[in-house]
C-alpha cells in the first residue's frame, strides 16, 4: 500500500505546491541549505501562504541567500516590514545570518549538524535528537536569535523548537528530509547523510494518515508520535522510512481525509486497503456508526508503544 500510494502521487504536480520548490530555485550547495532551513522554519499555516512569503523573500534577498546573509544589518534592511505568522524581519534575518555564519565555521549546515552526533562511535538514529538540539543551539547562538524577545514578541521561540523539551520538530525534520534523502525529484540529496537517521515530519495530514493506518494510537504531535510513526515506516524500509513521508502528506492534502469512511473520497484513495475506516473489499454493508472507533487497534501495531525505537 505504501508503494502505491508512492507510485500514484504525481511528484511534479505535488511538489509546485509544496514549500520544497523554494529550495529547488537555488543552485549552489550553500543556498539550498540555506533556502531550506529557512522554507522549512517558515513552513507554518497555509500553504499558499507560505509559498507567497518564500517569493517575496526571494525577491527582497536576490539570487544568491548566501552573499545576502553575510550581513546582519543587510538582511535587517532589505526584509524591513516582513511579517508570516508570528515571524518578523528580524526573527528571519537573525535565522539566515546564524545559519550562514554556521556554514562558515564548520563548512556546511551538514558539518554544523554532524558535529551534534558523538564521537567516538557510529550515530545512531537516537542520536538525532540531539544533533538536531546542538544544531538548533548553533544558529541561535551565531543568529543571535535567543528563544526570549525582548520585546514579549513569539517568533523568535517558535522558529527554531525546543527539541530537548519534546517538541515533535517537525519542520526541522523536514529540512533533513530534503537535505539528506537521495534526490528524487523532492528531496535535493544535497547531505551525505544516511536517511537512516532521519525521522518523519509529522504534520497535520501525516498525523491523520498514521492513526488511520495503525502507526500511532497517539493524537499529538510530539517526538513520541513522531517516533512511533517512523518506527512504523521503518518496518518497510529500515533503510530509508521517511521515503514514505512526501506521498503520504500530498495524499492528505488531495483527499481531505477526514478519519471517516466518505465513499467518494475513500473508495479512490490508494491507502484504503491498509485504512482503519475503509470496509474491506466486498464489505459495503457497514455503516460508519458499525466501525472501528479511532482509539481501537485494528491493525497490528507495528511495534509496542514503550518498545525501544532501533533501526
Ligand atoms: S481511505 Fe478514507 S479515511 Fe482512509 S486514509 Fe483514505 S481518505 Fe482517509
């Protein structure tokens, strides 16, 4: 099922309407892991929202995000009046410099990131986590860009999670998707990274759609979901789960899936034979009411909720 639901998701299409294009407008190595970071960090709301801001940025900045982050004061000025959510000019400006002067110090955002695994041993997709945490901690510190304004205002607490605390992280986990997944037409493959390591982005639609086909029980989206999600993925492919992840949202956001057996959207969706809500072939007797309730197990889990996460 999960291979269907890759093979008929029409990447091209889909991915004009995703954030990710933004990173694809860039060429060099620097940019896209700069435009990255910042689409993923501002991939909050609407989609087409977001896509608007990512152009007017493009505009303000110019072709090459990595001659315009150099400057504080540079990018302070030309995105003077930038407002998306609770993000300002300035919470974006400090992101983009403390990314860019990460990619100075250790050479890349991929070295900035590496340097959070310990030494000594391979990494671990445990491990993560905390990379990710130093990662975050590193572009505060060069940004500056603390957690707390001065001004009371949320952005700058909300751009870059607090991973430590148990956030779900799922717009940084998205970035690592598209940096270090092989190109596919989504992800750039721009990192060398083993997509071992990686763990799903779990919005919204992957949220919805992980309940629905028995990846979690759980109904938020914190790093337990998160874990439990990706541990169901990686039962399919150890390799590689988060694969599964691109196809998997478009699919929620094509359907409108609504938890619920709607025989008009249902009976197309290429996940029905795997859906908790779906009848099964044959089965057209059932009515909605007769069905699985949402919080009752009716696949087998792919492993216990406390089992220790390995790949
Ligand atoms: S079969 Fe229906 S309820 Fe299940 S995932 Fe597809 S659209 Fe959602």
């Amino acid at each position: 099922m999960l291979d269907a639901v890759r093979a008929t998701c029409d990447v091209t299409a889909r991915r004009d309407a995703d954030p990710v294009s933004f990173v694809h407008a860039f060429a060099t190595r620097e940019d896209r892991e700069l435009a990255g970071l910042l689409a993923a960090c501002l991939a909050f709301g609407n989609v087409t929202t977001i896509r608007n801001k990512l152009a007017d940025i493009r505009a303000r900045l110019g072709p090459s995000l990595t001659r315009a982050a150099a400057s504080l004061p540079g990018l302070q000025k030309k995105l003077a009046g930038f407002v998306h959510r609770v993000f300002r000019a300035d919470d974006v400006a400090r992101l983009l410099h403390g990314a860019r002067r990460c990619q100075d110090l250790h050479g890349s955002l991929e070295a900035t990131f590496r340097a959070g695994y310990p030494a000594g041993r391979a990494a671990t997709a445990d491990d993560t986590w905390e990379a990710l945490a130093c990662f975050v901690d590193a572009i505060r510190r060069e940004g500056p860009l603390p957690r707390t304004s001065p001004h009371g205002f949320r952005g700058p607490a909300h751009l870059l999670p607090d991973v430590r605390s148990g956030a779900g992280a799922k717009r940084l986990f998205l970035f690592l998707r598209w940096m270090a997944r092989p190109a596919d037409g989504v992800d750039l493959g721009v990192w060398s990274l083993s997509p071992s390591l990686l763990f799903c982005p779990v919005d919204t639609h992957i949220l919805k759609l992980g309940r629905n086909l028995g990846l979690t029980l759980r109904a938020d989206g914190g790093a337990t979901t998160v874990r439990e999600i990706t541990a169901g993925l990686a039962l399919f492919d150890p390799a590689d789960p988060v694969k599964y992840d691109f196809s998997l949202c478009h699919l929620g956001m094509a359907t409108r899936c609504r938890e619920a057996y709607e025989p008009t959207v249902c009976d197309g969706c290429p996940a029905r034979s795997a859906c908790r809500h779906a009848p099964s072939d044959g089965d057209t007797s059932l009515s909605k009411k007769k069905r699985a309730p949402t919080n009752t197990p009716v696949r087998p889990e792919p492993r216990a909720r406390n089992a220790p996460f390995a790949r």
